[in-house]
C-alpha cells in the first residue's frame, strides 16, 4: 500500500508541475491539456486520499481511534429513514442498493446507486424489505437490501432500524403506499434520516473529528513531497 502511495503522490506532483507549466504558456490547444491534467489530478487525489486513508487506519493508533469514536458518534437504536423522493424506471421495480453521506446538517442524504431487472412480470413488483449497510467514520453511508418480497401497489415509503457503535446499519420497511398505478413503475430515488440536530455536541464532536483527520491526512501527504524534494 506504501509503494502504492508513494507513486501516486509522485504521478500527482508531475501532474501539478505540468498543470503550472501550460498555465504560463502559449502552446496550442493548451486548455484542453489543462483541463484533461485536471480530471486526471482528481481521480489520483480521490484515490490517493483513500490509500493514506486506509494505511492511516490500520498503522496511526491516534487516527484510528479518532475514527472509531467517529463511528460511535452515529450509534443509534432506533432511527428511521425516510423515502423522500421515488424515481420512474421502465426496466426496474425497487432500489436494490443506496450511497450518500451525512451532511453537516445532521442529516443524511442518501440516493438510489443500483436497481433490479425487471424480466419477467412479476418481477415488477418486487419490493425491499430488510436491508443491511454500513457508515463509515466520514459519514459515507452504504445501504444493500438483504430480503425482498412480491408485493402488489406498494411503495416504500418509511425504513426503521439501528445503527450499531461499529457503524452497521439494519433496516425493516415500516410503512408503504398502496397505488395501484404507480407500483412496478417507480423505484426509491432518494431517502434521508435525521441523526443531530445543528446544536448537538455531538455533530460538533463529529465535524471536529473530521478536521482532525484531515488535518492527519494533510500531513502525511505533505511529508510524502518533502521526500521528492
């Protein structure tokens, strides 16, 4: 994973110097260059962000227990996520799995991210109704449902359950619509739930959790330039 860091974070930095370099010349079609060193910076960051990340966590007994705490912070017994929005799909009939994060809010925003194949007719009206996911210590949440049945005009609507202090995430349905029209049509687009509100010490202590691991991060990588120096 080291090496795998240190060549990325050596392929970003040559990024960057070509990036400077085309900024303050005159070559032709120097923008297109830019802005595809640009989307190629990204993708290194994002996935360079995620390795220091990972290695931190496994070899910074500081970082992980900061992000452990951070887990807890979400520890729920019972919470309810809420469908807030449902999305039209010809060739599908249910939300099979869910992405999104906690806002600083106290909120989070979650959104359709797969859906099934509806081949055959009753496939249809298939309809979620246990579902398994985990929140990791940056408040990125993924959901997957486990269980499923056949279920005639009925949309999700309401899911309960809990979130453990390890971060996983149980779900039941807990309340649908019944719309005769509507059911195999439309699938969950979007859901949310409520986890702090603005004044909780605890969103304070996760926000601040969150900018001490950068702060980490930030660090670690900034000692990666100092060795290219």
């Amino acid at each position: 994973m080291l090496k795998e860091i240190h060549s990325l974070n050596s392929d970003l930095l040559k990024i960057e110097s070509r990036i400077n370099f085309l900024s303050e010349s005159k070559k032709l079609f120097r923008s297109i260059k830019i802005k595809n060193l640009t989307n190629d910076k990204k993708r290194i960051r994002k996935r360079l962000f995620t390795l220091i990340d990972e290695f931190l966590l496994k070899n910074d007994p500081v970082f992980k227990n900061i992000a452990e705490e951070t887990i807890n912070l979400f520890k729920k017994d019972n919470i309810s996520f809420k469908v807030t929005k449902h999305d039209r799909h010809e060739m599908a009939s249910m939300t099979y799995k869910y992405e999104g994060k906690v806002s600083k809010n106290g909120y989070s925003y979650i959104y359709e991210s797969g859906t099934n194949l509806a081949i055959l007719p009753l496939d249809g009206f298939a309809c979620p109704i246990k579902l398994k996911g985990k929140i990791n210590h940056w408040g990125k949440i993924e959901i997957d449902v486990t269980e499923k049945e056949l279920k005639f005009n009925a949309l999700p609507e309401n899911f309960k359950g809990s979130i453990s202090d390890k971060g996983v995430i149980q779900l039941e349905i807990d309340k649908r619509s019944n719309d005769l029209f509507l059911s195999g049509k439309l699938v969950v687009g979007e859901i949310m739930a409520f986890h702090f509100s603005r004044s909780s010490t605890k969103l304070k202590r996760l926000l601040n959790n969150k900018r001490k691991m950068l702060i980490m991060i930030r660090e670690f990588r900034n000692d990666l330039k100092s060795d290219y120096r």
